[in-house]
C-alpha cells in the first residue's frame, strides 16, 4: 500500500494561526485564550501529522521541563514515538479536547491519537508568557 502525507506548506500554516489570532484580538481576554489555544492545538496536530518536528517544537517553551525532561527530551520522545509509528497512518483528533483554563496555565486532553494499530491519549499543559501560548507539558 502506498503511504499518504498530508503537509501544509509552512506559509499557509503561519497565514492560518496569523488569521485564527487575529480573529481572536477583537474578542475579549477570555475568549482570546480560547481562540489562541485553539490555534496552537491546531498547529500541533498539523506539526505532529506532518511529522514536523521544527514545527511542533516551535511550539514549545524553551524553558519546557516536565516528567524528567528538557525540551530537548521532549523533542527526542516524541520523534522516537513517531519514527514507531510511521507505519500505522497515526491521526490527530483535537477538536473533541477539554481544554480547562486556569489564569495563565491550561491543561487538554484528551488529544486523541489513533491509527491502524489503535489509539491513545496524550495530555498538553500550556502556560502563557507574554501574551503568546506555549507548551510546557506533555504525556503521551
């Protein structure tokens, strides 16, 4: 069977998130973080469908330390997950997650990963620094 990759060049991607941010100004500071969120979870399942690992790790903050790991851990898990995976057409599902804001820190799940293989859920934590989402936590 021949495999099938989606991708979205990286311009139509930023032009996404710049729109879906934009959108998300004219609201008020409650609703802006949900757009915001929004936008960056579909950023990561686009990055994660894509395997494209600068653009999920573009994602996360620099200072991400979470179950015993640095960014550059993180980095590493999720690639090796992947690279597990590749042949089992893995899918991303975000729009069924609960996302539970609590002032500048987020929590969702479930993210929902499945394939031919069968599914799992991951968990993101989001933390807020100035005025831009990121992701500081992740169990997959």
């Amino acid at each position: 069977m021949r495999e099938r990759r989606f991708f979205m060049p990286v311009w139509i991607t930023a032009t996404i998130a710049i729109i879906v941010t934009a959108g998300c100004a004219t609201h008020g500071s409650a609703s802006g973080d949900a757009c915001q969120i929004k936008a960056l979870l579909d950023q990561w399942k686009t990055a994660y469908t894509a395997k494209d690992m600068g653009a999920l790790m573009r994602l996360y903050a620099d200072d991400y330390s979470h179950g015993g790991k640095n960014k550059a851990g993180i980095a590493k898990a999720i690639a090796e997950q992947m690279q597990e995976n590749a042949a089992y057409d893995v899918r991303v599902n975000v729009v069924d997650a609960t996302v539970t804001l609590q002032g500048n820190r987020a929590s969702v799940l479930p993210v929902a990963l499945s394939g031919t293989a069968g599914s799992d859920t991951a968990r993101l934590e989001l933390r807020k620094d100035n005025g831009r989402w990121w992701v500081t936590g992740t169990d997959l």
